[in-house]
C-alpha cells in the first residue's frame, strides 16, 4: 500500500481523493493520457488498499507513477521526498539527527511486519543492533540524514563487514510506519 505522502501526491495531481474503486479507474485513465503507459485498475486498487495484495509492485508501476508525478523515475521522485528542506518534513513526526545524543537508539518500521534498530554513533552514522525481517542485518553501519514517519527512509550508504553495499530504501512504497526514540535502560 502506497505510504499517505505519495497517496497525497498522487490525488493532489489527479484533481480529487481516491475514495472509490471508481477513482482507481479514473486514476489509471488519468496515468496512461499523462504517461502513454498503462497503470491496471487492480493494481490501483492494491495500492491504495482497496483490495489486499501483499506482493511489491513492479518497478515498472513505480516508475509509472513516477512519471505521472513529473519525475523520470522512481529512484528519481524518492530523492525528492528525501530532500531535507522540504517544507513538508515540518508537520511531520520526524526524528532530527542534530538533535540526537550519541548511543541514542531509534527504531523504525515499515510493511510488511518490518522492525529495525538502530544506535546513533554520530555526524549521521547509525550501526543496525537488531532486525526483524529486513534486508538489514545487525552490525551493518548506515549514513542517515532523517528520519520522517510516512516516507520512505533513504538510506544513503550500508557498509556491511567493511564494504559498501550501497544505498538502501527502507519502505519505497509505503514509507515508514512506525519511529521512536527508545531509552535505553541504564
């Protein structure tokens, strides 16, 4: 299911809120008149939750959309989700890392049943000290600017036993679910 941001994104480019399978075939209408490329009414439906599907959209669905919202592609409109000085980011829960003390621990969450913790080391380093279910494994050291609840987490380095496994995006499609600062016990 797309995350509420992209959702608004979507809706606020089509004209109206999509409350209705109708709006889903209006939508699909709307994407391949804009793109030239066919987005299916199911697979709408899917991702506005409409119908259940736990399987991730294809890329080219993704890129679709993407294209739908003036970007080239999905990577390309992650980015711009992810650029701190977004005006949006300022009534959001978000995490400010200048704020954070070093060992803090933050925990996020993303679909499906995703959960990661990770303990700040400072100047943006975070090192992975539990998992469950993702494809970030414990011990891994990521660079993170922020963290905002709703969008997807871009993570701009994982350097994994000494090598750089690259970027990593943690919730593409439905963003983070769920962030909170956990207090260690003493």
């Amino acid at each position: 299911m797309l995350s509420p941001i992209i959702k608004e994104h979507i809706e606020r480019r089509l004209g109206k809120y999509v409350r209705y399978h109708s709006d889903c075939e209006a939508l699909s209408f709307d994407i391949e008149k804009v793109t030239s490329q066919k987005v299916s009414v199911n697979t709408l439906k899917r991702l506005f939750g409409f119908i259940s599907g736990v399987s991730e959209p294809r890329l080219y669905t993704l890129d679709s959309i993407a294209l739908y919202l003036g970007f080239t592609n999905w990577d390309v409109y992650l980015m711009s989700l992810d650029q701190s000085g977004n005006s949006g980011f300022n009534s959001l829960q978000e995490i400010s890392i200048t704020t954070l003390e070093v060992s803090a621990i933050v925990q996020f969450n993303y679909e499906p049943d995703r959960t990661v913790q990770v303990q700040y080391e400072g100047e943006n380093r975070f090192k992975v000290i539990a998992v469950k279910l993702s494809k970030l494994k414990e011990g891994d050291l990521l660079e993170i600017t922020h963290f905002v609840l709703n969008y997807p987490l871009v993570i701009l380095s994982v350097v994994r036993d000494g090598s750089n496994m690259g970027r990593f995006t943690a919730g593409r499609v439905g963003g983070l679910s769920g962030l909170k600062i956990i207090t260690p016990i003493p």
